[in-house]
C-alpha cells in the first residue's frame, strides 16, 4: 500500500505540477509561454469562440486541475479537468495530425488520459488531501 500510494504520489505531482506550468504559460507568460493576450488571438485564430472564455477555461482546467492532482484534492475532478483540456487540445491541435507527436500529434495528450484516467480508478493513494479529508 505505501509503495503504491508513493508512486501515486509522485506521478500526481509531476502531472500537477506540469498542468500548473502550462497554465501559467497561457495566462502570464511563464516558461516560454505566450502569455494572457498571446494566448487568446491563438484561441481566435483557431476558431474557437468566444476566445476569451476558451482561453479562461483552459487555463482554468490547467492550473486548477493541475493545482488540485498535485494535492490529491477532489481528485477525480481534478483528472477530469486535464483530461477534459487534453480532449480539447485533440480536438483544436493536436487530433489532425495523426498519433505520432514527432508530427505533433495526439500522443501526448492520449498518454496524459490514460495517466488520468488510471488515476482515477486507483485513486489518489493515502499521501492526498483526500484521504485526509474524506
């Protein structure tokens, strides 16, 4: 139980902490990002209305996923918040260009579903604010 909670851990983190970064990427720049106004004429350039809001979601499901994995807090909410940004980056990106990343494909995000999912059905393992808390 303690070996499966530690690698639960660790993967939560890791996931959280990478989810966190790519929302800080989109709203204030951080890491190479783009930043707030950057990134909402590349959510109007993908036809994706109204711009605004979509950016707001998805830095919303980045950082507040991210935040709450990283935690174990509320942890299905959380993986449904990146799986629900992956799907989307599928959708806008990443889905037409086949599964391969090298030609900047779907891997990724179907790799970050499935660590998703999973963690869903194992759950956050006894180092979470959910086993804590519920």
């Amino acid at each position: 139980m303690t070996v499966l909670s530690i690698a639960i851990l660790l993967i939560r983190i890791l996931l959280g902490l990478t989810f966190i970064g790519h929302g800080l990427q989109k709203t204030i720049g951080w890491f190479g990002g783009n930043g707030w106004n950057k990134t909402i004429a590349s959510f109007r350039n993908m036809g994706l209305k109204p711009p605004k809001l979509m950016a707001f979601l998805a830095a919303l499901s980045e950082i507040g996923g991210g935040l709450l994995l990283a935690l174990g807090l509320l942890t299905p909410l959380a993986s449904i918040m990146i799986i629900a940004a992956m799907v989307a980056a599928i959708i806008t990106v990443t889905g037409r260009n086949g599964y391969w990343i090298t030609n900047n494909g779907a891997e990724y995000n179907v790799l970050i579903i499935f660590v998703a999912i999973a963690i869903i059905i194992i759950g956050p393992g006894v180092y979470s604010l959910d086993y804590l808390l519920f």
